[in-house]
C-alpha cells in the first residue's frame, strides 16, 4: 500500500497542517503494516510553474517534444508518476485567501495533465485512490451550513479538482481557527485527532 504524503504549509514546526498530516500518515502507517510512504515539501520546495514548453509539450507525443519540452514536463512527469501510484493521498493544505496556497495550487497544474490523469472527453484517470485533505485556517466558520461557507473556496476547488482526475473519495479534516488563541487551536486539534482516527479505520479496506 503506497501513501503518497504532501505538504504545502511553508511554515515548518509552527504549521498546523504540517502537524496533522504528520499524525494521520503514522495512524495510518500503524494500520497498514505494508505501507510505503512517498513525500513531497511543496511548502520549502515549490514546484516550477507552467511555462510555454510545458503546455506544447503536453499536447506534443512524448517522441516528438523538443528537449525544451521534455524538460519543462520533468517535474509532472515524476508527481504524476507518485499520484498514480498511490493508493491514500495525505495532502496538507493552509487556507490561503479563501483557497489553496499558490504552492500547492502549481502542483496540481503539474499533476492534472490532459492524456496522463484526464482525457479530451473529461475521464479521470486517476481513479481508485483515497485523498485525506488537512486544512487549516486562521479563522473558522467556513464548515456547512456555517456563515462563511460561502466564502470557502478552498474545499469545493479541492473537492472538484480531485474529481475531475477522478479521485472522488476526499475527505477532510480541518484545524480551524489557528490565529484564535491557545484555547481554540486546542478545540480545533482535538477535533482534527477525532477525525484521523476515524479516517485511519475507514482506510481499511
Ligand atoms: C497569505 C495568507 C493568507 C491567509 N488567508 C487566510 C484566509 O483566507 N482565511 C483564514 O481563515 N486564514 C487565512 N490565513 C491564515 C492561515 O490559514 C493559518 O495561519 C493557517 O494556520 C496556515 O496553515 P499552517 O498552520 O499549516 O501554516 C492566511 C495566512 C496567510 C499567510
């Protein structure tokens, strides 16, 4: 069983997501005997943006890409080669302005690459895999049903944005409120361990 573990917290020991992906890789890791672990720092090494070699070379069959091109589609051709062989995706994802980090966002134009995890005709290629996205924010409030869901565009994007490779099994885990003091980080901690010890025993299968 292959785990494929990524943070996107530029922030090192202080990071709340940093925290908690760590806990749930070991929970699950002690549940899966077998598992391998695979680890990407977006967050210290920012994967390259896409650039014009990138996107001719992507549209371009691999024997007829100029090295340029075979060059620019190095760092997707190894995270798309981890994503797919992965069976659990951990990903640690700080609340950045409503949505992802732009680190992490720049991994997933590197990994949602037309022919290798979607076709033309919109068929995920990716499927049969298990994603665990930790986020974490400042503040809160951003949950179902709660005043800033709306505003949320963190969940939704990731949600949609695994689907559309065909990863559909996401489940989150939120640390909420990481700039509220001692106490709400604690509540929110807690709450986050519930649920890792929930998601390992669901990732039995
Ligand atoms: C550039 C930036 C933008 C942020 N935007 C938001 C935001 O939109 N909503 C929020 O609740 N917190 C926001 N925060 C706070 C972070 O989400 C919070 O510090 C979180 O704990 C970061 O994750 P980490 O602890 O894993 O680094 C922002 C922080 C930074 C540095």
């Amino acid at each position: 069983m292959n785990i494929l573990h990524i943070d996107s917290s530029p922030r090192g020991a202080t990071s709340h997501s940093r925290k908690m992906t760590a806990e749930l890789v070991a929970s699950l890791e002690q549940t899966h005997s077998n598992a391998g672990v695979t680890y990407r720092d977006l967050g210290h090494q920012p994967p390259p943006f896409v650039t014009e070699d990138w996107q001719n070379g992507a549209y371009t069959p691999e024997e007829q890409r100029t090295p340029a091109q075979s060059a620019a589609l190095e760092y997707s051709d190894a995270a798309i080669a981890e994503l797919l062989a992965a069976d659990i995706v951990v990903i640690g994802a700080p609340m950045y302005n409503l949505t992802v980090s732009a680190d992490l966002k720049a991994w997933l134009d590197q990994i949602i690459r037309i022919n290798k995890t979607f076709t033309a005709d919109y068929k995920g290629l990716a499927e049969g895999k298990k994603a665990f996205v930790v986020t974490a924010s400042g503040g809160g409030g951003y949950g179902a049903g709660e005043p800033m869901e709306k505003i949320n565009f963190q969940d939704p994007y990731l949600r949609t944005a695994f689907g559309f490779i065909g990863i559909t099994d996401v489940e989150f885990i939120h640390v909420n409120n990481t700039a509220k003091g001692d106490e709400a980080v604690s509540e929110s901690v807690a709450g986050a361990r519930a649920l890792i010890h929930t998601a390992t025993l669901s990732s039995v299968v």
